[in-house]
C-alpha cells in the first residue's frame, strides 16, 4: 500500500524499514538502526496531513505505521500493541472496500456484527493463518523457533494478500484521483 501511494524516495525508505522489521527476529539489525528508523519515521510524518480517512496521507501515514509499529513491538514487545497493526490495516482496507463497493452507506442494527468488505475478509483471513501457523512453530515456548528459513516462509505466504492489496490500492488511488495530487 505505502509504495503504491507514496512518492518513490519514501516506498525506498520505507523497503527499507520492511526489511529491517523481517530482519529484526534474526538479530541481523542492531537496536540503534532501529530506533533511528523509528526516529525518522516521526520526522517523515510530522508534517504529513493525516486526519481525513478518505485522505491519500492518511492511507500513507497509515500503511506507514504498519511497517514501523513491528519494528516497535520488536523493540518493546506488547500484544496490545502488535493488535493495533492488525486494526489499523483493518480500517484502512474498510475505507477501501467501502469506496470499491460504490462508497454506499449499510447501517448494521445494534446486536449484530459490522458487515465487512472483501479487503478486510482477506486480511482477516491471512492474520489468522499468519497467528496459526506461528503458533504452531512456537506453540507456548518462551524461547520459539523462528529461523531465518521459516520467517522467509511467512514473508512468501503474504504475497497474494499483497498483491490483491496493491491492486486494490492502485484502484482506490484512480476513484480518489490521487494520482492527480
């Protein structure tokens, strides 16, 4: 989502900041290099007009913080905090969904469960598995086994929800006429 919609010196930064959230795990990138990540994320987005939920920057900002909150979970581990990753994907493919179906409003009556789109099924989807499947790797143990291989393994597993994100991104940018900002 981020380096579909933001400029390309930022999608490379934030490559970057992908990487180092991948890496972290291994012990291939020290503390410091992530905290000065963290540091420059809240530089980059100081500025940034991130308010307007149907906003570009938002999206930006957003997506963003999804890359740099696991960078921060890894740092100072809270399930709490790694939750609000999958929460924030959620509301930002809701406002998606919402403008891929046609931007109609559904009221969903009180006592029942919010209707959810397409964008937010698959994701929720995939968090599950993605929670399952490292589960299952580590089951309760302190200490889990996440190697070098079996990360690169759940890396691959998000391509096609990755994909159909970009797609989707590349699509919404086109009906908000981002691409014209």
């Amino acid at each position: 989502m981020f380096a579909t919609l933001a400029d390309p010196e930022d999608a490379e930064w934030f490559a970057h900041v992908l990487e180092a959230a991948w890496k972290a795990p291994l012990g291939e990138v020290g503390e410091d290099e992530l905290i000065e990540i963290l540091e420059e994320f809240e530089a980059r987005t100081g500025a940034a007009d991130a308010d307007d939920p149907g906003s570009k920057g938002f999206s930006v900002v957003q997506s963003a913080m999804l890359g740099v909150n696991a960078i921060s979970v890894y740092l100072n581990p809270s399930p709490a905090r790694a939750e609000i990753s999958g929460q924030t994907l959620q509301t930002v493919l809701g406002s998606f969904d919402f403008k891929l179906g046609g931007s109609e409003v559904t009221i969903t009556p009180n006592g029942e469960n919010e209707e959810v789109g397409r964008l937010q099924k698959m994701e929720r989807a995939a968090q599950k598995s993605f929670m399952e499947t490292v589960h299952s790797l580590t089951g309760d143990q302190e200490d889990g086994r996440l190697d070098g291989e079996f990360l690169e393994g759940l890396r691959e597993s998000c391509v096609v929800v990755r994909d159909e994100i970009r797609k989707a991104t590349v699509t919404v940018a086109d009906l908000f006429g981002w691409g014209q900002e």
